[in-house]
C-alpha cells in the first residue's frame, strides 16, 4: 500500500541521471560537471512512463492549454499545447475560496509526478483543494513544434527550454483557469521536489500575486556558481556509505587507481568487462567509472528504510546491503569482483540480468542534458578526503566544451543566480519573501544546495538530521 | 537655476505623446486606445536630446555593455551594446558600502532623463552614493542590431522590447557592475519616473536580491485590464480645467461637436484650416480634434506654477491661462477661434509660429508605439458628464485592429498584470513586497492608475493633493 510517505519518497528518484552521448565521450574525456547535473534528469527521458506495482493512480481529467512558445519577446513562433491534470472533485469551489494545490512539473512525463505524489493528492480533501499537475513545456506531451523529434532538433528549436518561460506557463495557466472559474479569490499553493521544487521557491519569488506559499522539496536552489562549495554533493553521497562502513568507503575509493590500471595492462579491459559482466566490450575504464559513480549516486538518492521498485528494484537501505556485499567478500577476493558484487544492488537486485549495457539511453540527449548546458550549471567536485569518487575539480571550460560539442550552446553560468537569487540570499529573503518551505533530508545529496535553516518567520526550513529522502510529496 | 524640485518636474514631460502614423490614419477611424497610451512615449522618439536653457548637464562618464538580446531563450540572436552613464565621484566605495543610485531608463535617450532627474544627482552626495543611468534597449543609443533602422524595420527584430528583457538587462548590469567593483555590499537603490517608475517598482518585486528599495514616481502599474476604470486618465485632465474654470470645461466639451459639424459644411474643412493656421488643409476634423486633445492633455501633465521651456516654451499655470483666454474672447467670438487662442498657450506661446503642421512625427512609428502595441495595453475611455473630451468606450478590438496594421503584431492585454501584478496588488504586496515608494501629484492624470494608499509600513504612497507632477525626481 503507498502510504503518502510511501508514495513520496520515491519522488526522490527524479533526480536520477541521464548518460552523456557516446559519440561526445569517444571523443572527449575532459571532466564536464555536466555529467553530475544530469543527477537532477532521469526523468526528461521520454521513455519513462509511470509503472511498477507500488504506482498509484490518482484520478485526475487530463487536458491542455494553449501557451506562447516565448512569453518574453513577440518573435513570430508556433504556440503550442500544455498538457495539465486536473481534480476537482474535493474542490471547496470559488464561493467558499477553496485553494488550488498547483504541483510545479519538473523535467519529465506527468503522469509520472502525479503517480509519485501522495502527498499532494492526501492533503487535498482535508483542505478542499483542487489539485493541479501543469507539465513542463519540452517533456511528456508538452512538445512546442508538435513533436519530440522536431523540439528538439537543434539548440534553435531547444532554445525555449528555460526555467523562466515554464514559470509563465505556469503563471498563465492560473490566470486563465482562475478567471474561467471565477476562482479569483482562491489561494493557490505550490508544490515541487527537486528541479520542481526550485520551480516552486522561485515562483514564489516571483510571482507573489499568484500563488500565496510553497512547498519546495529537496530544492537545490543554491548549488550555483560558489554559492556552496562544489564538492557539497559528492561529500554527502560519501559520507553516506562512510555511516555505513568505514572498509566499504575505503574500498569504494581504492578502486578508481585500481580500475584505471588494470584497463593500461594487456588484456585489461576484456578482463574487466567479464568481471562486470557487461554484454559488450569495454571501450574505456571511463565508461566502467561512470557507471558506478551512477550506481552510488543513485542510490545515496534512494537509500529507503524499505524496499522500491522503481526505476530498479531495490532492497531496503541499498547502501548497507551494498556496503554488506562488499564487506562480506572471503578474504584474497580481488577488488573488482567486491565492486561487482556491491554494485549488482543497484543494477541487479533481482538477478534477472544476464549482462548489463553500460550506455543505457538510446534516445540521446535529454531536455535535462539542454538545461544543465544553458542555465542550471551546476559545479560540482570530488575532494581527496571526504570523497570516495574520483578526485576532481570543477572546470567551468570543460562544461562549456561539452555543451558546444553536444549542443552547439554556450551555458550561460551566472544567470541563474541573477535571474532568481542566490548570493546573500538569506537577506534577500528576510526582506522580500515570505511562504515558503524548504523541506531536507540531510542525507540526501541534494539537500547540501538547499536552503537548511529557517530564514524568517515565514521561511522556514524543516530538516530531517537523518532523512533519506528530502521529499515529504 | 534649475532646483532638484525644478528640474525634476520636466520628467513629467516624458508623458508626452506621439503621433499616429498618418498612412494609417488616414485608412481607419476606429478609436484605439493606442493613441493614449501615446501619451507615455513622447521620449522614445529618435529626435529628443537634451536641449535647452534651463537643462542641467551633470558629469558622468558615458560606458558601453555588451547584452544578450533575448535573456529567456538560448537562440542565437546578436548582442548589442548597452549605454549606461556612471559618475562615480561622491561614492563610498565599496569597503564602506557605498550605495548605488540607479535609475530605471525609460522610453527615450537616457542623457534625456539624466538631464532632467536633478533628485538623484543631488541626493547621491548626501548619501556618498555612485549614479548610474542605464539606458532602456531600442532607445538611444542601446540599439540591437546595431542601428535604429534594422532595429525597427519589423516585428521581428522589435520583439525583443519588452519590460521584461530591459528589467533583466538591468540585474545583468547590477551584477555585473557590482563584481567588477568588488561592491557586492553595496545597496542598490532604484529610481524612475512614469515608465521607469513602472520598471522601478517592478524590478523591486522581481530582483529583490538585486535592489533593497526603489522611488516609483508617477508610476501608472494598475492602467491596465479593468484595475482602474478606464475613464481615470481623462477625467484627472478633465477636472484640472474645471477647478480653473467651469466655462472653459464647457466650452471644450461643446467644441468637438462644432467642430464635426464645420467640418460637414461645403468649405468647413477650409474655414477651420484658416482659423487654426494650419500650413495645409485638414484632411478631416479627426485630426484638429487629435490635436487638441493632445494639447489639452500635456498641459495637464505640465501644468506647473512656474514657466518651463522644455518641449514646448511654456507660461506658469499654462491651463489657467488657456482658461483665460477661451474666456476673456469678446462675447460674440466664434468657438473655433476661443478654442484657438486658448490651445496656443500651448503650440504657440512664444509667438514664433507662423503656421502648424498637425503632423508633427517625420520619424514614423516610435519604440513606444511598439510597446503599447505589445505589452502596455492601457485601457482609455471618455466618459459624458466627467470628461470634456469626445464620449468613447474603451475598445480593445480597436487597438489590436490597429497594432496588426501597424506592425503586424497582436497584443497580449493580460500579460503585464499576469507577469507583474495588479488585480488584487495590494495583498500580494502586504504579504510580500517591501521598501517602495510609489510617489504621486493628484491633478497628474497618470497617478489615477498610480498606487496612492500605503500599502504596509514599507510599501508607502506620497501623495500631493494639489501636486501637478508625480515625479519628486
């Protein structure tokens, strides 16, 4: 049964990566940050469609509203349809100003977030609440051009992709619908975790006299330029499997050298693909880092108290089940096959895999891939010491290489934090802002670019010191 | 000598308005509202440079920025150079935190507006302040595409004039300004006047992290949709005849039928040709009616106690003294020539002119007439009993009638209160905003769409009763 915790909690998972195009990595092996961005993207892929046995489906109408492709400028450009969900069932109507729960849809499917977000759906009655899941323009069937295959053709069609002209969507979307239902009077409240939840901070930020409060989840509104230091997020993944096993930390962080030699011996990477049993032969012990860099990132992300199935079926607490596995190893194994055996707690918790591919994304570059490369540069490092990853600094001229290979767009770094804050902005807030929560798991990897103590009255943080998840959708 | 007071009142001038392509004037008599809206944007004609004797040169230095042309959208678009006047010699500097005055450029040249905003220049010593007037993009010399005429040749290359791209222009120079001076604790105080005030007050709501307050003078942020009844404008102006006297009120009101029906008559158009001294012969008393309401309103908008020679050389109490010359006419003397020797108080004071020419905008359609055609849709109407203007209703379909002929653009009416506010502003403020002063004169006609109550203990109105200008700058 998904309980609203239940249900929410694998929100979480909506911060899961993409892969980088295989044809950018033959060529490149500079260490773009972007990699570490496309955490927050999983769920652009269009592929990823809410299933699983613990999915819940809430009842909800579905339908669509005609937006500007760009609300900023009058360019001559196709509108395009917005799908949304909508449930007004426990609605306490306009006469009795019966609010309006508005979920701000991240980077993906809708279905999915509406199917992931008991939380919304649960408190909905008790507040006579309509409930409204908008989707994201560019993901799930909100496709500017009519299609996936023309939106994202190149960076021209792509270049609407942007955090400001979804807030409008959103924006205009309750306008209209207030207006049509003469529901001016009714307070809408937002919703969102993740990339969603920054969605909603920021939206209340700056549409004020739109929607009276927020409830940003997980929200990492303030993992921008040097706002905080980039290696917060591999610290707090590392940190993760520390509180688990100081041997398993160890051994985790051992294995890159160890990995990276074995692929300079003759015969290294074959060797290397059978200990891994992957179904093609490695091309480069950066593909084999890569993927388990994902697995542990991942899994700091999911690392329940009980057991999920959804994005891959995991036991309760992955970590100390992996930590266990590579612990528990006979004395003399090699450090390879402990990583292995770890690892297949991420890939293959079943057993039903015969072989893995390492490039698991056929469909290219996600939307999410597009914002990491345009206004969600996000730094990130691995610092010898705390992290178990690969040492590595940020370098800003890395992600720009990457996204004018992969892309042909040029990031803009500073925008984010000009356009929505960032820098001193505690002060900021206690002098403008008011409604918002920031909820946190401090656990979570997220939570160290998120907002953590109360910054007014009314902007308060409520931090969970060993919460999992940073998620109470 | 020109006093803070004195030169600060000459940017209600800016109120002023342009003129209506004649091509399509002569085509379509539909009343547009258009045509008031002109009123905000007499400055954003190419030709206005600061002149004159009491015009006040103060030292800046002149600096160029280079800007993104569309800020919310990654397609590949030339940047262009921003003007901005900085005079950095009373400032602080940064390690006392010394604040920055900035002034929101409006609709026109900005050595235009620093000439004439004495306030800002005389208050900076006082505070150990650094000035900046940046200047508003498509005005000036801030011109995309590197001249007014690719500028301005179509729809296309207009659409990047919007409120929102200047607003975010603005935060990018702030920050970027800030970071070059190590000033990042420098408080940063907005300014502006009529538009610029608009653009203050909203700037203040959207980049509070930017700026900690902001002076909105003259501010007209509710003209929008049905926030103030759309009769607000000419009834301000209206009611500044009257209180100097009711028989000029009357005698204006009856005159736009006389007018008319001259204009029937075999030889009418002749006659009121000659008795207005017009260098050419009315094309259609459409047009005398235009010009006279066009005078009667900037003189409502420069109605000061003292002379002025600013657009046009004018007396003290200019509507004082065209009451008194439509009422000092010899009993007996035709209502065409009252309404003559009154309106030259404002067209002809001085006694130079010859002969009018009704056309008096060689420079075809102005940045403002694209704004009011895109964005700043104001509703206008003239209302029987209040107004001494010709009865219309508002007519929105008029207006887009219009601004599809003109440029070929179609107007989003209900764009700026959904983006920025209005409907219900002052709650979204009590719960939110903070640190703006909206400043009013009440016999300016703009300050009926202006906010004119305190809206808490920070968000504060400064309302002159018998103030004839709105703007302390």
């Amino acid at each position: 049964m998904a309980t609203p915790f239940h249900a929410a909690v694998l929100l979480i998972l909506l911060f899961i990566s993409a892969t980088t195009s295989s044809a950018y990595k033959a060529q490149h092996h500079v260490r773009s940050s972007i990699k570490a961005h496309r955490f927050l993207g999983k769920f652009s892929q269009s592929h990823n469609k809410p299933s699983g046995p613990n999915i819940q489906q809430y009842e909800y109408e579905t339908r669509y509203f005609e937006q500007q492709l760009d609300h900023f400028s009058f360019a001559k450009l196709p509108s395009f349809r917005q799908r949304y969900l909508i449930n007004t069932k426990h609605w306490a109507g306009p006469s009795r100003s019966g609010p309006i729960f508005f979920y701000c849809g991240n980077e993906g499917d809708i279905e999915w977030f509406a199917a992931n977000t008991g939380f919304v759906w649960e408190l909905a009655p008790q507040f006579g609440a309509m409930v409204i899941f908008p989707e994201h323009r560019y993901y799930g069937e909100s496709m500017p051009y009519g299609s996936r295959d023309i939106a994202y053709k190149n960076a021209s069609t792509l270049s609407y992709l942007t955090s400001e002209q979804a807030l409008a969507d959103f924006a205009i979307l309750i306008t209209e619908l207030k207006r049509n239902l003469s529901a001016q009077a009714s307070p809408v409240v937002l919703f969102g975790g993740s990339y969603g939840g920054m969605l909603a901070a920021w939206m209340r930020l700056k549409y004020p006299h739109i929607a009276i409060g927020a409830l940003a989840s997980s929200a990492p509104i303030l993992q921008f330029e040097d706002i905080v230091p980039p290696e917060t997020f591999y610290d707090i993944v590392s940190n993760g499997f520390k509180r688990e096993s100081k041997s398993c930390f160890n051994t985790i962080k051992e294995s890159w050298n160890a990995i990276a030699s074995k692929g300079q011996e003759n015969n290294g990477l074959h060797e290397l693909t059978k200990t891994f049993h992957f179904c093609r032969k490695l091309e480069s012990t950066n593909d084999l880092s890569d993927w388990l860099e994902s697995a542990y990132s991942y899994l700091a992300m999911t690392n329940y108290p009980y057991p999920t199935d959804f994005l891959m079926p995991l036991p309760a607490n992955p970590i100390k089940e992996l930590c266990r596995r590579i612990d528990s190893c006979p004395d003399g194994t090699s450090i390879f096959q402990r990583i292995f055996e770890g690892v297949t707690v991420y890939y293959n918790y079943t057993g039903t895999v015969d072989c893995f591919n390492i490039d698991d994304d056929p469909h290219g570059m996600s939307g999410w891939d597009w914002q990491a490369c345009t206004e969600m540069v996000m730094p990130f490092a691995s610092k010898n010491g705390t992290s178990m990853f690969p040492v590595y600094e940020y370098n800003y001229t890395a992600d720009e290489e990457y996204c004018l290979q992969a892309f042909n767009v040029k990031p803009r770094p500073m925008w984010i934090s000009t356009e929505f804050g960032g820098h001193d902005f505690k002060n900021a807030l206690r002098t403008f802002g008011s409604n918002i929560i920031f909820s946190n798991g401090l656990l979570d990897p997220w939570s160290g670019g998120s907002v953590l103590e109360d910054v007014s009255e009314t902007i308060v943080a409520l931090v969970t010191e060993k919460g999992k998840t940073s998620c109470p959708l």
